[in-house]
C-alpha cells in the first residue's frame, strides 16, 4: 500500500513538471527558508537572526547543531566533564579517546567539532554585522544589536583560543564561494597574543554599548549584557596571565574580575542546587535559556541511575569525590579531618551532596543502591548495562521535578549557565593572589563563596601563603564549579594536566555484608594518558587539507 501511494505522488509530480515545462521550473523560492534579502528588509527578521546566534551557541550533534546548550558535542550525552578527571560517560559517547589520550587530527572524539562550528558561528555575525548598516531601525536599537553581535563572536573566537591557541582571523571579512579560497593568507594563524588582545578588544567595546540589565518586554533573557561581556573579558585575561598562554598579566586579570564586581549587580545565590534549576537569582551573569512550553534538556533520563530508568551517562569519579572537603573544613587527608574510609560519604562539604549520588543517597523517594551483591542501581540491578562504572551519580543540575522516563516531549526550564558571578570572584581570588599574594580582599571573594547559605564551609585558615592560597583557590574551583565545563581548561592553564589527567579513572567498589558495607577503591577506565601535545587540540585534519597544507597544525600532532 505503501508503495502505490509513492507511485501515485510520482505521478503527480511527473504532471506537474510536464504542465509547467513552459515555466523557468527551477526559479523557485524555497519555504522553508529565509533568504537574506528579507532579513535585511525586515528590521524584526534581522533581530531574530541576531537572537538566533545566541541559540547557535550551543553543542553539536553528529549531525550538526545540536538542540541543547554550552560549548560541548552534547549535554543530554556527553559533558566535557568526562574528559576531565570529573567523570567518565558510562557509555564511551566518544570521550573515551580523550581521556585514553588517543587524540589525533583525524580522531578527535567530542572536542571535534569545536573548530567548524565556532567558524561558522563567526562567519554568521560576520554577515550580520556587514548588512546592520541596511536595515530600518533607531539608531539606540542597531547600536545594541551590533554590541550583541560583537560579544557573540567575541564568544565563539574565546572558544577557539582556549582549544587551540594562537588561531585565524577573520575581521569582519564574510566569505563566500565566490572568493578565492586557496589563497594562503586566508589560513594565517594570528600569534596567540594577537589572538587575545582582538577579542579583549572587541569585548571591551561591546560592553560599552550593551545594558547592565535585559529588562522590558521587548529584550529577552539570556541575551548579552555589560556584565556577560565583561566577565567574560576576565576569564580571557585569567587565561592570558596562567602559565600555559602567559601573555597578559594577573594584575590586568584581577582589575577585569573587580569591574564586574564593581557593578555591584551580582551577588551569591543562597541555594547551591536551585541555583542550576531556576534563572530567576542574581548570579548568573549569562545562560541559555528556554523558553516556557520548550522542549528541555533531557538531563535526567541521561545521567538518572539505571534502576529509576536512567542511563548513567556523565558518572562521577572517586577523583571527583576525593575533593570534597569534610564539613570542618579539613580534607579528608588531614587526619584530624574525622574522614571514615568505611564511612567515607558522612560529614562531606554540602556540595558534594548536592553533586554527587553516592550509595546511600535519597534521590527521587527512594535510596540509591550501588552495592553488591543485589544493589538495585548497580550492575545486580535492571538495565545493567545503564549501571555506573564509579558507583557514583550524577546529581547537579538534574530536576526532579522532570520524568525520567519518555522525558522529550516535557517542557523544562533549567538554565544552562555558562558564567556565574561564583566564578569570577573565584577568578578575581586567583589573578590578585598571584599579583599582590592573599589580601583581605582575596580571603573575601573564596569565603563568599564557602559561606554561602546552603554550604556553610568553615572561611579558610588565616595566614595562608602565597602558594598555600594558590592550592586553596584551585581546589574551590575544582568544587565549586564542578561538571560546569572549567576543570578541562584549567588544570591545562595551570600545566598540570601532565599530572592530573595521568592518574587513573577511579571509582568505588561497595560490598554488602549483612547491614555493613565495605569500600575498596577500584579503577573504572583503563589506560587514561594525557601528553604534552594535549595541552592543545588538533586542528581537524580535513581543515589542513583543504588549505593544501598551509594551515598550520599544533605541535604534537
């Protein structure tokens, strides 16, 4: 039946074709697409095509742009955490050859696609940027759409810098197939100190033009303001000053970090957990956002524990874990930290339990059960091949409020943050250590964040070095702003990569015997490795062929 059915629209179409022969068939204006034109026409399509780019930065999919947020392949799958010593994806989803240190030009598993979309994505405001001239609008109005798009791209090249370093410039040039494309200037690498100093430029000037609020009806939510662009300034200028990019300076880091807490706009949010789970608080400084009735990011389906219907997906590592403090603020290597080996979840800094799902961990009505034998969330329980390899969950960001089963067609609204005001006190903390040693003013921006409502860590130890508040600093970072896409670039501008993605994957064996358990550290992905090249990626090999080689590649590769 099928088949006769496609038969008879042949039919059809072969008809028509025939009837209109006499037609210029092949001028047709397609319907499901925009031309330009009409964008630049139309002074509301051209702000839509602007709101699009923000929407555009987000991950790709195999087949493309993805539907979900942030800068990795996919959040509902892969996160860039699990290739950090984070997590591991319970299902490879093509992390494995990162943390197996397999990268090549030609095999570059999640972290492939960085270079074509960030370009595109360029190439995209390029375009829009070149024609803002044409369209009818108020002089305020294009002034802050142009500001957008500067930061949007401002975006995009940061991304690139921070995967691979000194990279190509493309100004405002937008090419086309018209262009000469095998002229090998289009394939100059700017220095990375050029690289840096053009986008800290054009960040700076597009905060001067963009609002310190997206209030009114008419601007959305998620859109860039004075403070995205210059707390994104400050991450660049942290990135420029560490001792993998070493162009810039701490002092100008430290200045960039205290001019968005000079705003005086953001602040710390009370509640750790509901801070990924409602828009609605003042630090988050830049998100995607979804839109009421949207399909969300299906988050809990991907990473819920197998016997509640989920797939493990991202699961934590007993790296990961080992982090936390004990709740007196001691690490658990301290032995007056009170840390039980047998009892190794009790008394843990509040963000680990608002991080992690550990056996024992109430989640959902229930009680997650990674022991064995019989535990219901590990390998003896249902979907086995959906249990985790650590022992571990992931539990930030998940919203219980979402199914976990059939979930896709459910409206949700977690954010998905990509700068927080956490982060740049935490950046402000680490350039002004490094330029004046630990002030006053340097315990204040890491104590905020430890003393914030919901977690309540003991302020630090009075009288840290320099090099003591260096460590402190870092491993508040690695805690606070875990599973949120830092860890892999900061232990590479720390150079310590070497060492930190060198150590093996750790997880967490549980044994039950009767009503007492046993924990025996285990590894749960072989031949993790990191070397000197993975300091940056490749640049695709497809992208080096199709410069005939003129293109430069990284060392190492």
């Amino acid at each position: 039946m099928k088949t006769t059915n496609i038969l008879f629209g042949m039919a059809l179409v072969a008809a028509g074709f025939l009837a209109s022969c006499q037609k210029d068939f092949l001028n047709v204006t397609p319907t499901d697409k925009i031309l330009g034109d009409a964008v630049i026409a139309d002074s509301s399509l051209f702000e839509n095509y602007v709101i699009n780019r923000y929407l555009s930065i987000k991950l790709q999919d195999k087949e493309g742009e993805g539907s979900n947020p942030g800068f990795g392949r996919g959040f509902e799958y892969g996160l860039w955490s699990s290739i950090t010593d984070e997590s591991i994806y319970n299902n490879d989803d093509n992390t494995w050859v990162v943390q197996q240190g397999q990268l090549a030009p030609e095999n570059m598993g999640i972290t492939g696609t960085i270079w074509g979309r960030s370009y595109r994505g360029i190439r995209e405001c390029n375009y829009a940027l070149n024609n803002i001239d044409k369209v009818v609008m108020s002089t305020d109005h294009r002034k802050r759409l142009r500001a957008e798009l500067r930061f949007i791209r401002a975006f995009r090249y940061h991304d690139l810098i921070r995967n691979y370093g000194g990279v190509i410039m493309m100004g405002d040039k937008e090419y086309s197939l018209q262009d000469n494309l095998s002229d090998p200037a289009l394939f100059n690498r700017a220095t990375l100190q050029q690289s840096m100093d053009y986008v800290i430029t054009e960040l700076t000037a597009a905060a001067a033009d963009l609002p310190v609020d997206n209030n009114g009806s008419d601007w959305l939510p998620g859109r860039a303001t004075q403070g995205a662009a210059l707390a994104l300034k400050a991450r660049l200028l942290l990135y420029a000053a560490s001792p993998l990019y070493n162009v810039g300076t701490w002092q100008a880091a430290a200045d960039a970090a205290k001019a968005v807490m000079s705003l005086s706009k953001y602040s710390i949010a009370p509640d750790y957990t509901q801070l990924f789970l409602n828009s609605n608080n003042n630090e988050i400084i830049f998100a995607r956002q979804f839109a009421i009735g949207a399909r969300h990011v299906c988050l809990e389906i991907s990473n819920g524990p197998n016997s509640y219907g989920g797939w493990a997906g991202n699961t934590p590592l007993q790296n990961m874990v080992d982090a936390y403090e004990m709740n007196n603020g001691k690490p658990i290597t301290d032995p007056a930290s009170g840390y039980d080996p047998q009892n190794p979840y009790a008394n843990r800094d509040a963000r680990f339990y608002a991080t992690v799902l550990y056996n024992g961990a109430t989640y959902r009505g229930s009680t997650i059960q990674t022991f064995t034998p019989g535990g219901k969330d590990s390998k003896d329980g249902p979907s086995n091949w959906n249990a985790s390899k650590t022992g571990y969950y992931l539990r930030k960001f998940m919203d219980d409020k979402n199914p976990i089963d059939n979930p896709w067609d459910v409206a949700g609204l977690q954010p998905w943050i990509y700068i927080r005001y956490a982060e740049v006190l935490l950046n402000y903390a680490e350039a002004q250590n490094e330029a004046v040693g630990p002030d006053a003013s340097v315990y204040n921006a890491v104590n905020q964040i430890r003393q914030r409502a919901s977690v309540m860590q003991p302020a630090l130890a009075p009288g840290l070095s320099k090099d003591q508040m260096r460590d402190a600093i870092r491993r508040e970072r690695q805690v606070e702003l875990a599973y949120e896409e830092h860890r892999f670039y900061d232990v590479r501008r720390w150079k310590i990569a070497n060492v930190t993605e060198n150590v093996p994957a750790y997880g967490m064996t549980i044994t039950r015997n009767g009503n007492t358990y046993t924990y025996t550290r285990k590894v749960a992905l072989d031949n993790r490795l990191f070397v000197e090249a993975n300091y940056w990626l490749p640049v695709p090999r497809a992208d080096i062929l199709a410069s005939n080689a003129t293109l430069k590649q990284n060392p190492g590769y």
